[in-house]
C-alpha cells in the first residue's frame, strides 16, 4: 500500500518570493530580524503590505531547517522515508492567517509562491504534492493560476474557514472557483486559518482554536447547508487540520437546523441528526488525529472518508511526525480501516 501523509507543511523563506517579477517585486514580504531576547523558536515576523505576519514553525524540535523549508528536496525525501511515508500533501504555512485586503498583493504573493511549489514538485519524483494558493480576492484570477497549477503537481485547492476577508465557503461568490475545481477534479481543502482582520482583532485573546480550527467547522456547516453538493455533484471537499472529533456534533447540530438534512424515520427532536451517508454523499473528507475517538466518529463519518496528517514543520496541537505509524499501533481499529485512512482515502480526495 501507499502511505500518504494528507496534511504536511512547507516553512516559507525568501527564496519563496524569489519568483516575483516586475510590478510583483513591490510586493515581496520582508522578513524582519527580531530582537534574541523576544525570539520564540520557530516564530519569525515578515513585513506583508504593510502589516506584520507572524509565521510559526516546529523551531527544529522534530525537521531540520534543510527539511522544513525545502533548502534540499532529497532532505525532505530523506526524512520521509524514515517515517515511512510515501507521499506528502503540502499546504502553506504563513497563509493561515489574513496577509492583505489588496488583491493585486494577494495575487503576486500566492503567484510567488506557487511557483515555488511547482519547482519542489518537479524534484520531489512524484512524491511532494501540493495544494495551490488561490487568490480569492480576485476570483477571476483564481481559475487560471489552478489550471496552471494541475499542470504542475497540485492536487488540492487550499482555502481557509472564511476567504476573501469575512466571506463563509457557502457563499456564492465562491461558485465560479468551485466550478473550476470540479472541471479540473481539484478538491477544495478549507484548513485550520482565517483569512479575516476583523476576526483576528477580536480573537486575538481567545487563543488559536477560536482563530484558526472553528473556521473549519464553519465552513463544513456552511458547505451542507448550502447544498454545494447539489450544485456541483462531482465536487469533493477536504477539511484538513482540525481533527474530526467534532464530526458527531455536527451531523446531530444539522439535523436538528434543518429537517431537509435529518436522517429518515427521526421523529423525536432527540433524535434528530444529519443521514449515515451524510460525508460520502456530499463526498466530504475529514482529516483525523491519533488522539480523536475514531471509533467512536467512523459511526458518523464512515470509513471511506477520514484521512490523516502529521502536521509536518508546525509545533501546535495538530503536529505530530509520527501520527501515520502511530495510527496503526493505537490499536481499536481493524487494519482495513488503517489502509483506508492512509491511502485508499486520501487517494480519493487528491485524486492520486
């Protein structure tokens, strides 16, 4: 079998922006040199149009520099190979959080930086693939950077919990951006970030799982209750980096929202909860965590559509490097329920 990691990480650096030209360069993030006594390890601060970014990494406790910032793709592959990992889906780091509300600075940043990922892919034999950074600000320029990005090694259209500013997944303005990933057999992956200013003001004190992972859980209930999947029947959806401990709590909250979405036969309000087939009907993809109840949520979310990551160059509550080996040592779960989650499932959502 092939082991695939659905939810690993890429640490940005200046050769990122190394791809910008022209008009792009004004744009270019600056990385800000901190003072030692106020250095966290792994932290960094990047001037971004104007505003400071805080971008954070594992610091080296678990990947070294070479690895995590792709200074060498064979370092990459080198360790991967130690974990017993056999392909790897790379997500961005600094996006997670809102970077501008200029789409023009949106626009020549994600260009930037998915060029870069395109030349990691072309290293990487087939075994570093990727999620494109959309521009949502500017849905007109979206559709062509993911026609170019399929062309070169992306499997996955990343997006955060809210886009386009405070914008929900549900919105249509998103439309003409799903239509082309259901063309192009792309699935949209909402994963733990915020692109919002305005909630990163008011969240700023709550702590990341209000800022970051509820986003997600947003966008799930947004996504069902707006029936995409009716809209766009060949559309898959993949919510990576919040575990799926929330999953039960989701279908029981939808069910009781909105009778249209109940299972058949539910006649108490107790009983009220969203159909079995909730998640491969509307062909929805949940990425899980070794410390979540799998049991417990398969009786939500079905086999065929958990998927795992490690989180690979963070340090939050999401990493951990040797999640895939130690999915299959928890024990409580049957070894063909294992294989799913760590490669007949992420193969569907990816499309590998």
């Amino acid at each position: 079998m092939t082991v695939i990691d659905a939810d690993c990480h890429v640490i940005e650096n200046e050769r990122t922006w190394s791809y910008m030209e022209g008009e792009d360069k004004k744009y270019r993030p600056i990385r800000i040199q901190m003072d030692e006594e106020l250095q966290r390890p792994g932290n960094q601060q990047w001037l971004i149009d104007g505003r400071l970014t805080l971008q954070q990494s594992d610091g080296g406790l678990r990947t070294s520099e070479e690895s995590r910032e792709f200074i060498s793709v064979d370092a990459r592959l080198e360790h991967m190979d130690e974990l017993g990992v056999d392909i790897q889906v790379l997500f961005p780091t600094m996006f997670l959080r809102p970077l501008t509300e200029n789409p023009a600075a949106e626009r020549a940043i994600y260009t930037s930086y998915n060029r870069w990922l395109a030349d990691i892919w072309e290293k990487g034999a087939g075994r570093l693939r990727w999620a494109v950074a959309v521009p949502t600000l500017s849905i007109s320029e979206a559709i062509p950077e993911m026609e170019w990005a399929k062309q070169h090694g992306a499997c996955a259209v990343f997006m955060r919990g809210y886009e386009a500013g405070d914008r929900h997944l549900g919105d249509p303005y998103f439309f003409p951006l799903y239509q082309a990933a259901e063309a192009l057999d792309m699935p949209i992956c909402p994963h733990a970030g915020n692109s919002s200013f305005t909630m990163e003001k008011f969240m700023a004190v709550a702590g990341g799982l209000n800022f970051f992972k509820s986003p997600v859980i947003d966008a799930f209930l947004s996504i069902v209750k707006s029936k995409i999947h009716a809209e766009f029947p060949k559309l898959r959806f993949g919510f990576i980096e919040t575990s799926s401990q929330w999953v039960p709590w989701a279908m029981h909250s939808l069910g009781r929202a909105d009778p249209s979405l109940s299972r058949p036969g539910a006649g108490l309000l107790g009983q009220l909860r969203a159909p079995d087939d909730l998640l491969p009907e509307n062909r929805l993809y949940v990425a899980c965590q070794t410390n979540d109840d799998i049991p417990y949520v398969l009786r939500y979310a079905g086999a065929d559509n958990l998927v795992i990551g490690s989180d690979y160059g963070h340090n939050d509550t999401a990493a951990e490097i040797t999640a895939l080996r130690h999915l299959r040592e928890i024990g409580g779960l049957d070894e063909t329920i294992v294989d799913k989650i760590m490669d007949a499932n992420p193969t569907a959502l990816y499309a590998l």
